[in-house]
C-alpha cells in the first residue's frame, strides 16, 4: 500500500539521487538500494523479495537518471563517443549477465566484495589527484571485456557503474568531467539491461505487490524519476564549473563512504 509519507521519501530520494549523478556520474544505486531496503516494507513489500525488488527498481530508475545526466553532459561537450563506442556493448552484456546471475549468488557476499573494489578504487583514485602520468585507454577487445565486467557487477549491485567506470576511465587519461559524462551513459544502458532480465525473473516469482512489473516496483519508480529528472541538470552544471581535481576528491571519499558502509 502507497502511502503520503512514503511517496515523499521517494521524491526526496529522487532530488538527491539526480544531484549526486549529474555531478558524479553514478546512476544513483549506491543510495537507491540501501534507501528502498528501508523504505519498501512500509509499502507492505515481502521481506524475501525485497532485495529483488530494491535492485530491479533501482536499475529502472537509474534508465532516467542516468539517461537525464548523460544529455545533460552531452549538450556541455563533456561526453567522449570513442570511449561510448567501445565500452558500450560490453557494459549492456554484462549488464544482462549480471541479472541473471543475481538468482543463485548469495546476496551477503557481494557487498563485501564489491566494498573492496570501490575501496580500491577510491585509494587509487586519491593517490591519482597529483599524479601527472596517465595510462592510454586499453585496445577495443580489452575495453570491452572491462565493460562486461563492469556491467555485471554494477546489474548485480544495483547501480549504474559510475563507481567503476569513472576510475577506469580517469585512470586512462579520460579527463575527469568526460568521464563522469561518458559514465552516464554507459550507466544508462548497463540499467536498461540489468532491469530487463530482473523483469524477467521476477515473472518467475510465486508473489508480486500490487502496481510491480516483475521485480520492478512502479510506484517507487515514479517517485524517484519524477524528482531525480529535475536535479540532474544542477549536478551536471555542478561537474562542468568544477576544478577537477575537486572533483577527484569529492568522488574518491563519496566512494570511500559507500565501500565503508557496504564492508561494515
């Protein structure tokens, strides 16, 4: 059941959501899933599916989110097309992978694995800030292999894989604002793909709520959507009028927060 309440959270979800990925380039799961775990048993969401649920939902807004985000770099010049050409489609296969695997993975383990892969990220990526070389961007097969990887933990997660594509993408010379605005569409189709195959499985499921295509549930979509639309465009501004090495910062310890939370 839909409540007053609980539809407010969801829009004061959904701001902060599109502030966070238009300045950063992460679709928003890192706050979107730990947010609707908390928040979708006061819509009478079964407990056992609740994480299907959070995830599926999350990668559903993350589709508008990010898609918001990405056109939003786009019209600021801040998108690189030779690096969307190439990790794009390994991102939508591992995108869809990762759906698929999220059915026998033991949920507990993954947020303390990829605790310690954003942890690792976010040190490199402080050590990084007054570092003056810079990696050139790994062949076409490498970069899509990466893509995949990134599309399936980011579809198993829940997010839109800016905290792995940004730092892969920095780290090899992609300057910093291009790298969150070419995360941002990466992330727009890793979410198309995940939510596909979690839609799919949810199908499978012998109890669904009210209002929910497979694992996505609906109303908390809109919520987050209606909002999350609006705010992205003051975040991607936010990025492009940025020094980039704060925004470096501010990425690194945004990252460093999340993998605390997930490990602890």
């Amino acid at each position: 059941m839909v409540n007053i309440e609980f539809f407010a959270l969801l829009l004061l979800l959904g701001s902060v959501v599109g502030i966070m990925a238009g300045l950063l380039g992460i679709g928003g799961g890192l706050i979107v899933v730990p947010a609707l775990m908390f928040l979708l048993p006061m819509a009478g969401i079964d407990a056992n599916i609740a994480m299907q649920m959070a995830l599926a939902t999350s990668l559903a807004s993350i589709i508008v989110t990010s898609g918001s985000s990405a056109y939003n770099h786009f019209k600021l010049g801040n998108v690189d097309m030779f690096v969307v050409k190439w990790l794009m489609p390994g991102v939508v296969v591992g995108g869809f992978l990762g759906a698929n695997v999220a059915e026998w993975v033991p949920s507990q383990y993954l947020p303390k694995v990829f605790g310690v892969i954003v942890l690792c990220l976010s040190i490199q990526m402080l050590f990084s800030i007054r570092g003056k070389t810079q990696r050139s961007m790994p062949s076409s097969s490498v970069t899509m292999t990466i893509g995949t990887g990134i599309g399936m933990v980011s579809s198993l997660a829940g997010i839109g894989g800016g905290s792995l594509s940004v730092p892969f993408l920095n780290r090899h010379g992609i300057e910093m604002r291009k790298a969150v605005g070419s995360s941002s569409v990466c992330g727009c189709f890793i979410a198309l793909s995940g939510m596909l195959g979690f839609i799919l499985h949810g199908y499978k499921a012998e109890v669904l709520p009210a209002y929910s295509l497979g694992y996505v549930y609906l109303p908390a979509l809109v919520g987050i959507t209606a909002t999350s639309m609006v705010t992205t465009r003051f975040g991607a501004r936010l990025a492009s009028s940025m020094p980039t090495v704060r925004l470096k910062k501010i990425f690194a310890l945004f990252l460093i927060f999340v993998a605390g939370t997930m490990l602890l």
